[in-house]
C-alpha cells in the first residue's frame, strides 16, 4: 500500500499516545487546498463555503494523484471530511482520482477548523490594525482567542471524542484544516505545547501524512502555503 513517494518530517518533542497505540490501521491527514481567502488573507473559521482557487483545485489533483499512486483504484478505506465546503471540494477531487464515490464521504463538525469568532471573514491586516499581533509567526499559530472564537483546549477536545468513535482496525483518509490538523496530529503523534495542548509541526497546504503507531510520514508534500494564515 505504500507509495514511492515519502518524506520523512522531523517533529519536535514526539510523543506516542493512547490513541496512536491503539489504533492499528493508519490514518491519512490532509488539510484542504487554497482558497479564495487563503489568498485573500481573510479569516475563515467556521464558514460554510469559501471556494478553491485555480491554485488550489491544482494542489486537490496533486494530492489525488499522490494518493492514486499510494492506494491504488477503489482504496478500501473510510473517507471523512469537515462539513466546510473547501475541504469537501478538495475531497471531491480526491475521491475522483481514487475513483472512491464522493458520496461516501463521512461529515464530522469535531472536523471542523478553529471557530474564530467575530474575526470570521474579515481581513488579517485589519485585525491586526485593531488589536495588535494574534499570530506567532515562529510557530504559525494565534497567540491570542478571537472574540467569541474558540482555543485550543477545546479543539483538542472535540478531536478526542471523534478519534474515540473511529474503527481502530479502519484505514481512514481525512481532509481537515490547518490549524485542526495540527491539532489532530499532535494527539496522535505528539508535538511542542501551545497553551496545554500538544501541537505538531507546520506544513504546507495541500500536505498528506500517514499516521501509524505514534509517528506521521508525508506521502505528499503540498505546494501551497503553511501557517494560520492557510486556515
């Protein structure tokens, strides 16, 4: 099953838990291609659709090509998604490639990337105008909770209740957010703290990693962007 194409990723202060040791089937992690804010440096959060650019729907065929030659046809895998319309369009490219039926993709809102409140759809230099610097940029992450938005902890929460629902024994493909992923890795494969949760390394948008036994490998690495600017 597994490609030509990996590249290891160094991830600073790995740690195996619980959940990596007890699944037994890998699971592939992707963060949607650029959209039309990502490229407009507008907060997206929770929003229902912001659409894919021309260089995004490229870095969706790059990743289903990737995953085409990893799989093979018809990969018998679980195939979930977050209910936003830019990582459902990026699973639609997927799943073609794969020749997977888009229909069976699984929507989960524990999916979902960080709820940023009343920052939603505004531009980056305008908030950063009003209340100074919200990003870390050495890490690629908010420094500061958006207005009414959501933080860490609580990601890290909803993503615990949603790996404990998955099948162990079920590879799964699961195209998220950046932020989210993160997150997500970081319960899986470990990573630095950030704020009482363990947050793993950046990667540009457009990136898929293998995630088995407490350690991540990148099938594809994506062409797009990383950081919280490619929420």
């Amino acid at each position: 099953m597994r490609g030509k194409n990996v590249h290891r990723l160094r991830i600073a202060g790995v740690t195996s838990l619980a959940y990596a040791n007890a699944m037994t089937a890998p699971l592939y992690l992707a963060r949607h291609a650029e959209t039309v804010y990502n490229a407009g440096a507008r907060m997206q959060g929770h929003m229902a659709h912001t659409p894919l650019t021309h260089a995004g729907i490229a870095q969706a065929h790059s990743m289903g090509d990737a995953l085409r030659a990893h799989f093979g046809a018809k990969p018998d895998i679980d195939l979930w998604a977050s209910p936003s319309g830019r990582t459902l369009q990026t699973m639609a490219v997927v799943a073609e490639h794969l020749g997977r039926d888009f229909f069976d993709v699984r929507k989960d809102d524990r999916l979902l990337e960080i709820d940023v409140g009343d920052w939603e759809g505004r531009l980056y230099a305008d908030i950063v105008a009003e209340s100074g610097p919200i990003v870390d940029h050495d890490r690629g992450l908010f420094s500061m909770p958006a207005p009414n938005g959501e933080w860490f902890p609580a990601i890290a929460a909803r993503l615990t209740t949603w790996l404990a629902a998955l099948d162990p024994d079920r590879p799964a493909l699961v195209i998220s957010h950046g932020i989210t992923a993160r997150v997500l890795r970081g319960l899986l494969v470990g990573g630095d703290d950030w704020h009482g949760v363990k947050v793993a390394g950046n990667a540009p948008q457009g990136t898929v990693f293998r995630i088995q036994d407490g350690a991540e490998e990148a099938v594809h690495v994506g062409s797009g962007v990383a950081g919280v600017k490619a929420a």
